[in-house]
C-alpha cells in the first residue's frame, strides 16, 4: 500500500533532500505531497487537508526564505491537531533542542540527520499511520455492530455509553471543531429510564391523592 505524506517547507534544495530520503529510506512507498507555508497559517492547514495525506511531517524553521510567514512547523502541528485528534505528526529540524524549546511534543521533534541516515523515522511514519487508521477501523466496525444490535433490540447502559464514546473518537478523529460533546447528547436509555422516573412520579402522585381523599 502506498501512502500519501505532506511535507511542509519553503526551503526547496530541503525538499528536494527529503524527497531522495524517502526514495533511499524508506522501506514503504510514500507519495509526497509538497506544501508550501503560506502567509496565512490558515490557508496552509486548508492546503494540508486538501491533499488527503496520511500523515504529516513538517520543517520547524519556515521563514528562512518566507519572511512573511511568522509560525513554524510547531503552530502548524498544534494547528492541526485542534482539528484532528491523534492524528499523525512529526517535526523535522536541524536541531532537536530548537523545536523542544519552543514547546513542541518531543515525541514528534526528529532531527533531520535521522531522516537522511536512516530508516528509522519513516518506520516511525509508518507505523504511526497503520495504528492510527486501525483505531479508526475498529471503531466504525463497532459502532456498526452496535448500531445493527440497536436496530433489532435495545442496548444495555454500558453499551450506549460505548457507542456513545466509540462515535466521539471517530467524530474528534475527523473534525474537532464539529465535535458534538458527550454532555449534550441524549442516549436512549437516558430517555428511557427518564420516561420510568415520569410513570413512578405519576404513581406517587396518585397514591397521596387516594390518601387525601
């Protein structure tokens, strides 16, 4: 299977050598889909997402030869990933210690000697996306068993509250910013057990009434 990675830079002898990294590297296929920063941090996450990619690697420095970009590949990361949930990142950087001190998860910071010596950051790549888009798989494969079971049946209170958890994982794996919270979502047997508080409450009320009488 071949996989699509965005690689965000404005350096283009740096693309050009991340390009011949993958080539000589990489143990999987990769297709790299180049993305230039633009001024607007916004319009380069749009140009991002449009590409469909996979996974996402990003140069930490992009204002060397764009000085009119004022963000680097940390805020374009962090950007990211308020859209989509545990999506897969890395940050590329001449050295390690530059992007780790501008606040950056270290376990996505790679220098970028490890990506032109070895295999090993493209294995990371790799691995990453696999485990990310199993997750994924595996739960919209529940949420369809649990929603065929709710269909011919009525699901039990854990059951609801994992089909409840299993549809805001893929909803946040997707968007973020589309996510509906838990907190205002209403489960059937929320509605159910509201309906036998009513019908008990009703029967109260009647009981004290004939006492009255």
């Amino acid at each position: 299977m071949n996989y699509k990675v965005a690689y965000i830079d404005e350096v283009d002898s740096d693309i050009r050598s991340f390009k011949r990294s993958v080539l000589l590297r990489a143990n999987t296929k990769f297709e790299v889909i180049v993305v230039k920063p633009k001024e607007d941090i916004n319009e380069t996450v749009k140009d991002i997402f449009a590409a469909s990619v996979d996974a996402i690697v990003s140069d930490f420095k992009l204002s060397e030869e764009a000085p009119k970009v004022h963000y680097n590949g940390s805020d374009i990361i962090n950007a990211i990933l308020e859209i989509r949930e545990d999506f897969p990142v890395f940050i590329l950087t001449s050295f390690e210690q530059d992007a780790e001190d501008k606040g950056s998860d270290v376990n996505i910071v790679y220098e970028k000697v490890d990506v032109q010596e070895s295999s090993k950051f493209f294995d990371k790549v790799i691995h990453q996306i696999k485990k990310h888009k199993a997750k994924i798989e595996s739960a919209e494969i529940r949420i369809l068993e649990l929603k065929e079971r709710q269909r011919e049946d009525t699901l039990t209170m854990s059951e609801e509250q994992e089909l409840l958890d299993l549809d805001s994982l893929v909803s946040k794996s997707l968007d973020k910013r589309g996510f509906i919270k838990d907190d205002i979502k209403v489960s059937s047997n929320t509605d159910r057990l509201q309906a036998l508080i009513n019908k008990a409450d009703d029967i109260i009320e009647a009981i004290n009434k004939q006492k009255n009488q």
